[in-house]
C-alpha cells in the first residue's frame, strides 16, 4: 500500500474504500508511546470500526494498552481472537517483565529465571515460546541479548525448534554459533554435527534473518579447513551443509575441503540436496571455484560409473553464454567454463572427452525431444562451449578442443 497508495481506488470493490483508509491509517509512522498510539487508535476506531478488522497488525504493546483502557470496541470475531490474545501477551508481558527486570541486574539470573519458565512452559508449546520471545526481545534487545546469551548451550539447542527465528533475531551469529556447539576449535565431532544440524534442519524463514548466519558459519568452516581440511570435509558428510553457499562464499577453502580426500569429495557432491542443490549443480560451481579441480571430480566420477551426473554436470553449462549476455553480474565466467574442458582435455583426451560430451547432447536431445527443456537448448549448448574454448590461449588446445565439441554435436 505504501508502494502504491492508489491501487484499491482502482477496484471496483464495495469496501475498496474503508480498505484504503484503514491501510493509510496503518502504514503512517508510528509515533508516540504505546498509550499515546493505542489513543489515536481508539479514536479512529470509533470513526471507523472497519478498521477493528485489523488490529492483529497492530504492535503488541499498543494493543495490550488498547484493551486495557476499557475502550468500547466493535465486536466481531477478529476482536474476540485478538482479545484472547492480548490476555496471553498479559499474562507473558508480565514474566518478561520479571525476567528483564532480574536480567538487568546480573544476566545470570536473568537467565536462571528465564529457564524455569522454558521448564514449565515446555519446548512443546511453540506458539507460547514464540509469543514470550517475540515480547522479550521488543521490550529490551540489549537485556534480552545478555539474558539469552547467559542461557546454557543445551537450552539453547533445545529451543531451536520452537523459536529458531526469535533466537537468530536475539543473538549475534557467533553468539549462537557458540551456543550450538559449532566453534573453531571444538573437538567433539558429534556436537558440532549436531549444532549444524539444528542451523540447517531449523532456518528462521526468512533470508535475511538467516544470511549473516550462514556467512558466519561459512567463515567459521573456512578456518577450520585451512587448519584440517580432510578432518572438517568428513565432518560435513551427513550434515546436509550448504555446500553452494559455501563454494560461493569461501571458494578458495571449499576447494581445500574437496580436495583433501577424493572419497569424501565424491561423496559430498553425491550426497547433496537433491532438490535445491543436486550433484551437478555443485559440480557446476566447484567449476567456477576451481576448474582443475571440478575436471578431476568429474572424470572420476565416470571412472566410478557415475555417467549421468557426468553428463548432467556438462550440460549445467547450456546457458552460460545466453545468461552473462542478459546479465553480466552473474557469477558467470567463460573463461573458467573454457579451463574447465581443457583440464577435462588435456587429462583424458579427446577422444574421452568428446564421448563424455556426446552422451550429454544425446541426454538434453531426449528431453528436448520430450518437451523437458526448451527448443533451443542444445543450441545454446554448443554456443557456451564454442565460446568457452574460444578463450583459451593455447592454439593447439583450441582448436582441437573446438573440433571436439562440433564432432559431439554431430556438426564435423
């Protein structure tokens, strides 16, 4: 509405209007202690009780200032749920209370208080966690971050469940990464497991609540590659960790984590998320971090049968030409694609190498075929690694390079 004020006016709706004037009323700046708000609220409800409809958008504290004032309401079924829930943000505003109050003199006991609410409310309830979190950290970020801080690491893995997007609001990254068991020097290989488990499995659900966190973790798995890489490669496996995140985050150590022992690399790459990041999607970004190193993975891959993710993980290339055409800020490089396939020709030869491409084309022919992916894919295809090899320096790698592609595409 703030975006474009004018839109409802447009909408041939009988309440277009009342609409409009309730979300000019809410999307003004709120100015003013909660009283003074929950005032001018009151007195725009009695000139619009319409607007009663949306008072679950309204901030907690006004609302509970509202309801104390023993202002007459319009009645309804909004009212009666919201009702019922300033009794609950009641009966929890006073407990924050007492826990910021016991936590602005020593965080410590802030904390033991804090402990045996979460103890007699139970990790089960989420909705009441969520609720007393939420107000926790609105009434006092800086007692609510010390208090938090203060808790024990196991309270803290406990609540991952229920409030994962109120704790990553409260504490800073490192703090929680603290909590979880998931520092550089930790030992235990089963705690860290566990800590990256709880970040992964428990996002907050939204993006930029959960970014910081993952550049801080990334940063934090960096070091520890640096120091042994082998030892925190086999610490991932199993840990469904962003491994694309991390590759575009910290390229320079992801590749120490992939090279360090080839088993757990094939397995890493293997036994990725099918879904958001599969195996030749990692295959595709290891070749922008380090095409060497993307060239030896694939051709043991196909050494250990694994000719479908071979030819998948070529054919993520299609449309790198087409997309750094469209929008030259991508992470895009021909120049890498093109050291790729020389790595890929150099090792295994020509002959291998155009066999590898030629199960590819055939694979996406199939699909085109099937109407799976667009008409002009393999068109595009060919383009990204004409146009790939075009970059390299070496005459002789080429022009045999070029001459292998065109005889996979059928074209010499």
């Amino acid at each position: 509405h703030r975006a474009h004020p004018g839109y409802l006016a447009t909408l041939s709706l009988d309440r277009a209007a009342q609409l409009s004037s309730a979300l000019d009323f809410l999307a003004a700046s709120a100015t003013g202690p909660p009283a003074e708000q929950a005032k001018r609220l009151a007195d725009r409800l009695a000139q619009e009780p319409f607007l009663v409809n949306f008072l679950p958008a309204v901030d907690n504290q006004v609302l509970v200032e509202l309801f104390s004032s023993g202002t007459k309401l319009p009645v309804g079924k909004t009212l009666q749920a919201t009702a019922s829930f300033v009794e609950r943000l009641k009966i929890f505003g006073a407990t924050v209370d007492s826990v910021l109050a016991a936590g602005r003199t020593d965080p410590s006991e802030g904390a033991s208080e804090l402990e045996s609410f979460i103890a007699r409310t139970g990790l089960d309830r989420k909705g009441d966690l969520k609720l007393f979190f939420d107000l926790f950290r609105d009434r006092d970020r800086e007692t609510s971050q010390a208090v938090t801080s203060a808790l024990s690491g196991e309270t803290v893995r406990g609540l991952m469940r229920p409030v994962p997007f109120q704790l990553r609001t409260i504490l800073s990254p490192a703090e929680l990464l603290s909590k979880l068991g998931v520092t550089p020097g930790a030992v235990s290989e089963s705690a860290v497991r566990e800590g990256l488990a709880l970040l992964i499995e428990e996002p907050s659900g939204n993006y930029r609540v959960d970014e910081p966190l993952l550049a801080a973790l990334f940063e934090l798995i960096a070091g520890r590659a640096t120091d042994n890489p082998r030892e925190t490669a086999r610490l991932l496996l199993g840990t469904r960790f962003p491994l694309e995140g991390m590759i575009l985050a910290q390229p320079g150590a992801a590749a120490l984590l992939f090279k360090s022992d080839i088993d757990v690399a094939l397995a890493l790459v293997k036994d990725s998320d099918s879904l958001l990041a599969p195996p030749w999607r990692i295959m595709y970004r290891l070749i922008k971090a380090d095409p060497d190193l993307a060239a030896g993975l694939l051709a043991e891959f196909h050494r250990r049968g694994e000719t479908a993710l071979v030819a998948e993980s070529l054919g993520y290339l299609a449309y790198d030409k087409d997309r750094l055409e469209r929008s030259p800020q991508l992470p895009i490089s021909l120049e890498e694609d093109g050291h790729f396939l020389s790595a890929l020709f150099r090792a295994e030869g020509a002959e291998w190498l155009e066999a590898r491409i030629g199960e590819s084309v055939k694979l996406f022919r199939q699909r085109v075929e099937a109407v799976e992916v667009s008409p002009d894919f393999l068109e595009r295809y060919r383009e990204t690694l004409e146009f790939a090899a075009a970059f390299l320096s070496d005459g002789e790698t080429r022009t045999g390079l070029t001459g292998v592609i065109r005889r996979a595409f059928g074209l010499s």
